[in-house]
C-alpha cells in the first residue's frame, strides 16, 4: 500500500488484523458521503471492501448485509422483494456536496433516519444485529439474524450512532416492513410555524396514520399517509375533515407525493444560498420559538421535533439559543468552524463521564476516531 492510501481490508478478518496492528489514529469510512463531526487526523480505514447482502429472507422480513454494501444496492434488492427499510433513510450527498456511495454501514455508525422516523422508528429502532471489531482488533457479535433469535439488543442500539468510535460494523441485521402500494399527501399553504406545528399535531395525534410531518421553508405544510388505495384515499379525506380549522389543503398524488418526500428526507434544494447547516432536536412546540430567536431559512421535519436550520457562516448558533431542551447538531460547515466548534451538541457531566467509559472499554488505545464526538 503507497503513503497516503487507505487501508481497505476484504473480510472481516482483514479487518480486525488492520486494528489490532495499526500503531496510530485511525480515520473510519464508508462510503465518505457524511464527513460531519471535528476533522480527525490518522490513516483512512475503508470498509468499502466488505461488501454484500449475506442474508435475504423477504418471509421472515429480515436482511443481513456487510457494512461496507452500497445502500442503493439493499434498497433496489429490498423494492424487489417488496419491501423496504421502515426509517426512509437520508442521503446527506446533496446537503453537504459529497460524492460516493452511501453504505448501510455507515447508516448504522450514523444512525440516520428520515421523514418515517415519526411514525416508524430511527435506524436503532430496526436494527436486530450486529458483527463488529473493537478497538484492540477482537471481533464482537451482538444480536441476531432474525427476530426470534435476537439477544442482547443493548449492545446493538448503542453501535447505532456510535460514529465509529467504539468499534468498526463489519455486519449488520434488520427487520424489514413491506412497501405500501401507495402514498398521498395533504399540503397546506401559508401557515405560520407555530399554527403549522399545531397542525402537525393534530395529524400525527389522529388515528389516521400519518408517516411524515413537515412544514417547509415556502410555508407549505405537508401530511403523508401510504398503505392501500382505498384506505389512503379514506384516510387522506377523513384527515382533511379533521384539520378544517387550518384550512383546505391541496392533494399530491403517488408521484408527486415521493418527489415532495425525497426532497425533505435529503434537505435537497429546500435550504438555498450559502452558510452552516445545523440540525436541532427539540421539543415540537419549542421548535417555532428557537427558530424566531435563530433567524435563518428553517425547515421542520417529525412534526417539528427536528429542524434544519441555515445560518451565517461561522455562527455558533448554541451561543445564540443559550441553553436549549434538546440538541444542536453542527452538519454542514468549513473544517475551521468544525474545528472551533464542537459539532456534537455537548453531554451532561453525567452521560459524557459514561460516554467516556464506554470509548475507554471498546477502544481502550484511543484509535478509532479520536476526537470526533467531543
């Protein structure tokens, strides 16, 4: 391997071999489509290489893939079968102006979930099992293949998010939900952000099933139901009755109802002109309030518990909200304000000091990216 490679092991054993022998930092990747979090200096380990679905049983709704499969490849195999993956993941390529190929590993690391996330579940959620190697090269299984056979899912939710910092996925195992015939959505036009989390509110607090809640920068509202024609077209009119007091929406129908969805699951066109992106997690109803005292283009996802925020260049938005019941996420920004700035919304004392233990258990040389999360 020439100076400045990266490292790219084939199996798993390859894998636990590059770990156990590297004499320095290491930098994590997948398909290096999500370089969020502080710029971290070491040699590049790809798991690109470790690569396929080794498990598809559409009966059973589980899937077991390498780490390093593209997540484009589970996706097409899965709409083969009729199924899908239940948290609509999202692809940060054209949020962040990155190339490669997103890998259902590096999903897993960043634990990335979409507009379902409301009704479905984050990616932790779906996760059953995984397969993966610590810090000092040892290879550690947790969970199962398929639902009857899972244990131990603790160990499992916590690689969710992890960022590769307790270990590198070599496997992972999900339960599955089949693909609805159809969709629809009800979009409202002109609502104010608080009317429109009010709204959202409403939906989501329905028995009608609503799978996506968002209100976007335009001050259009948008509602999502899918499952079968006749119950969506029911559901979709009953809803409608349900939030007369905000109007009278209009309808997308299957097509035009996806391309809405897509374009809030990547933030894809939604969020215009240049500037950081942040992500904040809160609270719905606080959600209109912090993004007054923010300023900003804003777009409110999960009812309005998860917003995206554009600001300035360089402005620290945690300093200028002060102290916050949630989380500010730093997503898009230079290497020198990700530097400057902890991406990471800060831990309470408590949980960090826990936090710190479990990096010091899985990762006790300190290799696997350090200084990411902090």
């Amino acid at each position: 391997m020439k100076a400045g490679e990266a490292m790219q092991p084939l199996t798993e054993a390859e894998l636990a071999d590059a770990i156990r022998d590297a004499g320095g930092p290491l930098v994590v990747r997948g398909g290096g489509t999500r370089p969020v979090g502080r710029p971290v200096a070491g040699a590049v380990l790809s798991v690109a290489g470790i690569s396929g679905i080794r498990l598809y049983e559409p009966g059973a709704l589980t899937l077991v893939a390498a780490a390093g499969t593209p997540l484009a490849e589970v996706e097409a195999v899965l709409a083969g079968g009729g199924q899908r993956l239940p948290f609509e993941p999202m692809d940060h390529r054209a949020l962040l102006g990155t190339a490669g190929e997103p890998t259902i590993g590096g999903m897993v690391a960043a634990n990335v979930s979409g507009p379902r996330r409301v009704q479905a579940g984050a990616c932790r959620d779906s996760l059953i099992g995984v397969r993966f190697v610590d810090g000092a090269g040892t290879v550690i299984k947790n969970g199962g293949r398929v639902m009857k056979n899972v244990t131990g899912l603790d160990l499992v939710k916590l690689m969710a998010g992890s960022w590769g910092t307790l270990g590198v996925l070599s496997e992972v195992a999900f339960k599955l939900l089949p693909r609805p015939e159809t969709e629809a959505t009800l979009v409202f036009h002109g609502l104010e952000a608080g009317r429109a989390v009010a709204a959202m509110a409403a939906g989501l607090g329905s028995p009608f099933e609503v799978t996506g809640a968002a209100h976007l920068p335009d001050a259009r509202t948008a509602l999502r139901m899918e499952g079968f024609a006749p119950s969506v077209a029911y559901r979709l009119g009953a809803l409608a009755g349900h939030l007369a007091a905000f109007g009278t929406p209009a309808r997308l129908e299957a097509g035009e109802s996806r391309a809405l969805w897509s374009g809030v699951r990547d933030v894809a066109g939604l969020l215009t002109g240049p500037g950081d992106v942040w992500r904040l997690s809160v609270k719905p109803s606080d959600a209109p309030a912090l993004v007054a005292k923010a300023g900003g283009q804003a777009l409110y996802d999960w009812g309005g518990g998860l917003v995206w925020l554009l600001m300035p260049e360089g402005c620290d938005l945690r300093a200028q909200l002060g102290q916050i019941k949630g989380h500010a996420t730093l997503i898009r920004a230079s290497a020198g304000m990700r530097a400057r700035i902890p991406p990471f919304h800060p831990e309470a004392a408590p949980v960090a000091a826990l936090a710190e233990g479990l990096r010091r258990r899985f990762d006790p040389r300190g290799i696997l990216n350090p200084g990411l999360m902090t």
